[in-house]
C-alpha cells in the first residue's frame, strides 16, 4: 500500500471513530492528518460556505479559507499541537467561499493519536 492511500484509510478510520462527535457536536470541527488528508463536519462546511464536508476535503490549501492575517497564527497553534502535543487556541477569521464575508472565530486545536499517527482536531465556535 503507498502512502497516499494508506493515508486514505487512516483519515477514513478516524472519522469513523469521531463520528459521533463530528455529527452531534454544536461546533464546527475539522480533522487534520495534511493538506490532502482531513475531514470536517457539516457545521465547519456550512460556515464556510461549501456545498458539502467532501467538497471542503477536496481542498489542497485549506489556509486559504483563513484570512492572510490569521494565517500564520494558525500555523503556530497547529505546529504546537503536532509537534510538542500542546492542545492551543486562537482567534481566526475565515472567508466564507460563497460569500466573501468574514466570520470571526475563537479555535481551539487539539493533537489526537490515531494508528501511530498525530492528527490535529481543530474546534470552532462563531464569535
């Protein structure tokens, strides 16, 4: 099995062992493997503007969607969470696709073991 698909299955595993969390929470959630390899709940997709989570997933630049000021402050929570196992939060603002308009986010982002691998999970609520 290569990588990529073997990446496939780890995203597809851990969505199935969050699906309770990611269909009933009442926050916008995203799991984090790559930028190839994630999956998000309805909620994130709504407030973002796509048509669906699948369409979110099939993104190959998922910073895109946070403002460019944000942006780099995301990537430290996340470097944190990935690298030191350090759950961290920051105020995002996200563009919503179909829109252009802002919303304002405080995001909690916390590092989650699965199958030998460090995903992120990335909660959000609307501010």
């Amino acid at each position: 099995m290569d990588e990529h698909q073997h990446h496939e299955d780890l995203v597809e595993g851990i969505t199935q062992q969050m699906k309770q969390v990611l269909d009933k929470s009442g926050q916008a959630i995203y799991l984090y493997l790559d930028d190839t390899h994630k999956v998000c709940n309805k909620k994130f997709a709504d407030m973002l503007g796509y048509k669906s989570p699948k369409e979110w997933a099939e993104t190959e630049a998922p910073l895109s969607d946070v403002v460019e000021e944000d942006q780099q402050e995301v990537i430290k929570v996340y470097m944190s969470a990935s690298e030191k196992m350090n759950s961290g939060w920051a105020e995002v603002k996200f563009k919503n696709v179909k829109t252009g308009k802002t919303v304002a986010t405080n995001m909690l982002v916390v590092p989650i073991g699965y199958a030998g691998h460090i995903f992120t999970a990335h909660f959000f609520t609307k501010i």
